[in-house]
C-alpha cells in the first residue's frame, strides 16, 4: 500500500470532494479514481458509495478512515522530526468561524498563515451553528461560552479571547421609552435578542456581578451586524461587546446603559476533537493563532462600512 495513496484517500474525505481533492494535489480526477480504486482492490473493500453523485464513505470506509488516521499523524510527525528543519508542513485544514465581528481579522491571521504554510490549503466555513466536528470533517472551530467553561467535554478547548459585554441603545430610543435604571425598568423595554449558535436564545442576561434579569423584545437575531443596525434604527437596546459598543459611543450614535454594574465576560475557544488525532497542519496552525492572539490582544477591535454596520 502506498502511503501517497492513503494520503489521497484521507484528503478525498476531509474535503468531502473529489474535485477539491483534485485541486490539493494538482492531479487528474481520472488519475485519483484510478488509484482510489487501485487502493480498494488491494484492501479487497469498498470504500465509498457510487450510486449517486454524493461521495459517501461505506461502513468499511469509515473505519479504515478511522483506523489510519492516527498513523498517518504519527508517519508525518515521524518524517518532520527526522528532516527537520527542511521538513515543509502540508496538508488541507476545515476552519469553522463564527460570524461574529472579529472573523475579519481572524481571517487576516488565516491568510498570515497561508502564507507561512504554502503547501497547507484552508477551508473556511462561517456559520453559527455547533456543527458536529467529526461528521462534518471540521478540524478546528471557534465557540463562544458564557463562562470559563464550555458545555461540549468531548472537545478539546483551548482558551482564545474573552470579550465584557454591556447594554447600548440609541439616545432617540431613550427620549422615545425613557432611561431605565433598573433591572426592573430594563424588563419592561424592547430588547434585541441573540440566539447562539446552539439554539439558546440570549434571553436571561447577567446584570452586574450576582443578578440576571429576565428580558424579551420583538426581534431575534444570530447576527452581530443585523442587530447592531436594528439598534442603530431605534428598535431597541442590544447586548454587545464594549468594545463594539464605545466604537459607536464615541461617535454619537449610542449611548451605554447602567454605567453602574459591572460588565459580563464571554469567553472564546478554539476546539478540535481529540488530540490524538490532531494533524501536524491543525496543530501548527493552533499554535500559530494563539501565538497572534497573544501578541496583538486588540484583535477584533470593531470595523465598519459607511452606513456604519459592524462588519
């Protein structure tokens, strides 16, 4: 068995196309099926699906995936340690961002890395749901939590950013429904409400240090940008960042609510399965992010376009 051909056969599931795969190694899409079929005649196993144009791993796919994946990681880890410094890191990693503000220059970091890393190609999915990592193929993630803590134990979670959040709203809207002061005024008002990427609706928020406060509204939304335009249209008070929020206080379009209590505080997370089975690509690119993050702890400071959305 060739070790090219079980990298081919790996690369063929992670991007979950043949023609993706086709543009990775730089090869015929005749020539892959060739030796993709070659490799199953040697196994004596199918080991995808050809009754549709869907690529789908069988049964027994599946677990020659799972059974060589780790040796693969072991083989190339093996090969850089004995070529080192020469040894140059491959390979194609699934990215998922959420879309929140900061993805812009997350991105940014992505492109850096590209750079640094020109034999590794990058898939970037932004969505805002949890997707499951191991289904979808996804090597790395972003996930937010509310908390020093994230809910899902199975994944590995390395600290990211933290971010304090506070209410904002329009002067206008203030003059409209009057200035609240309380966690009893703000119930009786029109909030915009997040939905997270796991469902939940960001509908009970903290208020200062030891108090929550039960709030509702007519609009919700699981985007940044759509709220923040919302807002900025007197539609109601929204729960964002600070560092989003003072970028449109200092310029007259909002105004900070209960300066008196103490900020919330979200915590960000990059996630992968298991690190067992981290590839040496997905495990650089780890390191390297932190390693940025920690070097320009104002990433993710707020952007907008002319209209004055948050982007």
């Amino acid at each position: 068995m060739k070790t090219e051909d079980l990298k081919l056969f790996h690369q063929i599931v992670d991007t979950g196309s043949l023609n993706r795969a086709s543009e990775i190694f730089d090869l015929p899409k005749s020539n892959i099926s060739r030796r993709i079929k070659s490799l199953e005649e040697e196994l004596n196993i199918l080991l995808f699906h050809r009754q549709n144009r869907a690529l789908q791993l069988t049964e027994a796919g599946t677990k020659f995936y799972k059974k060589t994946k780790a040796m693969l990681i072991d083989l190339e880890a093996s090969i850089q340690e004995i070529t080192a410094p020469t040894y140059e890191v491959s390979g194609h990693l699934r990215i998922q961002l959420l879309p929140f503000p900061e993805i812009l220059d997350i991105g940014r970091m992505i492109f850096t890395f590209m750079d640094m890393y020109p034999k590794i190609s990058v898939e970037i999915i932004t969505s805002a749901e949890d997707k499951n990592m191991i289904e979808n193929h996804i090597d790395i993630a972003l996930r937010i939590a509310e908390g020093k803590t994230l809910e899902d134990s199975s994944l590995v979670a390395r600290p990211f950013k933290h971010a304090s959040f506070g209410f904002f709203c329009t002067q206008e809207y203030v003059e409209q429904h009057g200035m609240p002061q309380n966690a009893d005024d703000l119930r009786q008002l029109n909030v915009i409400r997040f939905r997270f990427p796991n469902g939940q609706i960001y509908g009970t928020l903290p208020f200062g240090k030891n108090e929550t406060v039960e709030v509702s509204g007519n609009l919700i939304m699981n985007s940044v940008s759509l709220s923040m335009e919302a807002c900025l249209q007197d539609r109601g008070i929204i729960f964002i960042p600070e560092d989003i929020g003072k970028y449109y206080q200092e310029h007259g379009m909002l105004i900070r609510l209960f300066e008196h209590i103490e900020p919330s505080i979200n915590y960000g997370w990059l996630v992968y399965p298991s690190r067992k089975n981290l590839t040496l690509a997905a495990r650089t690119f780890v390191e390297f992010i932190l390693a940025e993050v920690k070097k320009n702890p104002t990433c993710g400071r707020i952007k907008t376009d002319i209209r004055g959305m948050a982007i």
